[in-house]
C-alpha cells in the first residue's frame, strides 16, 4: 500500500515561540517518525516575500526556522525537509494553475476580502497596498501542495479555506486536460482538534500579534527565565490557595509536563505554593526539554553552510518527485517537445538487443543464473546455489568486475566462449 503523504509550510517570518513549538512543530517531528507517512515539510519563503520586503529579516528568519526544527528532531534523512524557493516545478506549476484559476475564487479568499475590508472603512480604494502576491497567494499554495500530491495538510483554521481552494484548482485542471486521468488527488485540510493553542503571556493566545510569546531558543535561557517572570498572576502571597486556572503559568507546564508532574504542580498551588516558586518550577521545567534542543540549536546555526547542504539534499529529492510530474503537466497543457516522439517500441528493441542474466530454481532446490547473449546464446552458466540471495549476489559481483578472473569461481563459461566476451557482454549491460 503506498503511504499517506502529509505536507505542510511554514512561511518564514519571525522567530519560533513555544506556542509554535507546542502547536506545530513537536506534532508534526511525532508524526514524520511514523512509517505509515511520507512526510514534506517545507519553509514557505516565497509565501514569506508576500508579508515582509525586508531581506534581512526574510534572510535571517529562514536560517532560524530551518535550524529549530532540525534542532527539535526533525530527521531529513526521514522526511522531505527544503525550501519552497529551491523546487523550481513550484512557481512554474502555479503558472499553469494561475491560468485555470478563476478570477472569481480569488476574490473570495478571507485575507484579500479582510484587506479590502480595512480599506473600504478607511475610505481608501479598495486594492490599495494590495499586492498581486496577496491576491495569489492561495494560487501559490495549491501549487506547494499539488506539485507532490500530498493526501492531508495539517494547518490552522485559518487556511481551511486555502485547501478547498486548492481542492477546487486540482479538480479544474484534471476535468480540462486529464482526458480521464486524475493528476492531482484532492488534498484535505487536517485539524489537530487534540493541540490546544497555548496561552501567552496575558493569557491570550500566543502569538506575535499579542506580543506575548515566550521565546523557544532566542535569547537563551536568560530570555527564557525573564519571559516566565511576566506570565501575569494576581497577588496572593506564598502560603494562600491559588486558583490554577486563574494563569498562564498552568496550561503551559501541562504543555510539556507529564500528567503525574501536572497534578502534582496543580495541587501544590492550591496548597498555597508561590507565584515566585511557581514560575521557577516552570522554568525548571521547560528548560528540561529545551536546554538539550537550544544546545543543538545553537550548534547548527553556527553553521549555516551545514544547514544549507541539508536543505539542498532535500530539495534535490523532493525534485526527484517534482520534477517528472511537472513534465507530464507541461506535456498535458501542450508545452511539449517540437523533436518526433520515439516510439515505445524501439526502446524495447533496443532493451532486447542487451545481453541478460537470467535467474531460476532446478529440480535439485538449488538457485541458479545465466548469462545469454542478445541472440540467447550460453555465455556463462553459473553453479547452484543455496538461496536466491546468494545468486543475485553473485550476478551483483560479476557486474561489479572489471575483469572475470576476479571473480573466478561460482560459475561456467558457455561452450566456446571466451572469457573476454563475457567481459564485453558484462560491459555492454553497465552502460
Ligand atoms: N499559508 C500557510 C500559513 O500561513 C503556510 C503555507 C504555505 C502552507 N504553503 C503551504 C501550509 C502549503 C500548508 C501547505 O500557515
């Protein structure tokens, strides 16, 4: 059965907070260990150029973000881990998409109509500050998401709407040049209902917006202990009963604490513990799990070079994917190569015409080769072995030589055969 692909972005702007660690990254780094799943995450730079015309932020902000997600587990050996702005097939794939796309299925996306929205009651004209970026953007999107016609995209509410765009953009094209074929599978938004957002700060949601984050690696542990000093709490004094749910401070340790260490940290809050030893526990906490992390953390960004060759690989494998399928969408809309087709046929004529190995069971149990010419003439006849393992092993070493005298036993040569035409034979088949 072939595995569910799960793919997801992140657009490159700013600095990951414990919020986006929670949220986002620790679930997704559990769900790539999976077998079950072939999973691509990427960072959404291009995405990130449509927020923000500052290089240096867009700069930085990739190199943080690609280096915390390595440093909180994410194996790229495991995953397809790149940047979106390496996969050339994607602004290419968002072109041909672009132009099946209505006009109309645009003007509806939320964060557009919100823009236009906000400028309406500023009595400005609607489009103004709106750049085509925005008003693509979901165009963008269905193309990070088509290109490797992933199953489930694991994203916040906000961008349900964006995967039913995607959704409508996929069945498009496939009804107009599929003749029958569905190229694209129709991707699903997934929710995790189970994550629950993390507070900030003021108790709000975390996020950048607020302006209540507390930090993941930036500023080290330092930052991390100041953050905690500002999680707002009332005035009761060490000694009196706290109400745990009246803070931050408790849905935070229960984010990354064990339910035994969350009882244990509630009921000594009700039992009088203070703010002050409250938020030393939580710091204590979190640093359990983060010190390890920012310590790789800190080790790889002294290394962009490293980082950069990490994310090369990927991109070289996601194009591996990428890249033949964006050929079959070109070919599809009518982009297509002006030299004449060659036939299927004369490639398997000119297959037929190579010399062959040739594996198969006697009547002994035993396991053997041959190796035949083009015309199927006995080139070498090989003795039998025990299991067909052992044979393909042996075919793997005779392919392997340069020369048959270094692999001298196992096998027979044919009646009349030389040994250098075996040698040439073997050449022939290496090509
Ligand atoms: N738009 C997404 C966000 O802001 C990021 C993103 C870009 C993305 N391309 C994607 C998410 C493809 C999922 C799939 O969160």
């Amino acid at each position: 059965m072939s595995k569910t692909r799960i793919l997801t972005g992140i657009t490159t702007t700013g600095t990951p907070h414990l919020g986006n660690y929670v949220g986002a990254i620790r679930p997704a780094v559990a769900a790539s260990r999976d077998d079950n799943v072939e999973s691509y995450y990427f960072m959404a730079d291009y995405h990130a150029l449509i927020k923000c015309d500052d290089p240096a932020r867009i700069a930085r902000s990739r190199l943080e973000i690609a280096a915390t997600w390595l440093a909180c587990g994410l194996d790229p050996d495991k995953v397809y881990f790149y940047r979106q702005s390496d996969i050339p097939e994607i602004p290419e794939l968002t072109w041909l998409l672009t132009c099946v796309t209505a006009k109309g299925l645009m003007n509806r996306a939320h964060a557009y109509k919100a823009s236009v929205d906000a400028n309406t009651a500023a009595g400005e004209d609607p489009d103004a500050g709106i750049t085509m970026g925005l008003y693509s953007y979901p165009i963008l999107m269905a193309a990070d998401i088509l290109i490797f016609n992933a199953h489930k995209v694991p994203v916040g509410r906000d961008q349900i709407q964006h995967i039913e765009m995607a959704r409508d953009i996929a069945a498009r094209f496939n009804h107009l040049f599929g003749a029958g074929r569905e190229f694209f599978v129709q991707p699903e938004a997934l929710i995790e209902e189970s994550v629950a957002t993390l507070p900030g700060l003021d108790g709000r949601k975390m996020s950048k917006s607020y302006d209540n984050t507390i930090p993941l690696f930036e500023g080290g542990a330092k930052k991390l202990k100041e953050s905690i000093a500002r999680i707002v709490t009332d005035s009761r004094l060490p000694g009196e009963s706290k109400d745990p749910d009246s803070t931050a401070l408790m849905p935070i340790y229960a984010a990354v604490a064990s339910h035994a260490e969350t009882v244990e940290f509630r009921t000594a809050l009700l039992d009088g513990l203070g703010w002050g030893d409250a938020k030393q526990q939580l710091f204590e906490r979190l640093e359990r799990d983060i010190a390890p992390m920012r310590a790789r953390y800190e080790e790889l960004i002294a290394q962009p070079a490293r980082i950069e060759e990490i994310l090369q690989a990927g991109a070289a494998r996601a194009r591996a994917i990428g890249a033949p399928f964006l050929a079959e969408l070109r070919e599809a809309v009518g982009l297509r190569s002006f030299r004449p087709v060659v036939e299927k046929k004369t490639v398997a004529a000119a297959t037929a015409r190579l010399p062959q190995f040739k594996q198969y069971r006697e009547a002994d149990g035993k396991f053997y080769f041959k190796l035949l010419d083009a015309d199927g003439r006995l080139l070498l006849q090989s003795d039998g072995f025990d299991s067909p393992k052992a044979a393909g092993q042996s075919i793997a070493s005779l392919r392997a030589a340069a020369s048959l005298a270094s692999v001298a036993d196992g096998y027979a040569l044919g009646p009349d055969v030389s040994a250098a035409e075996v040698e040439q034979a073997l050449a022939a088949l290496a090509q």
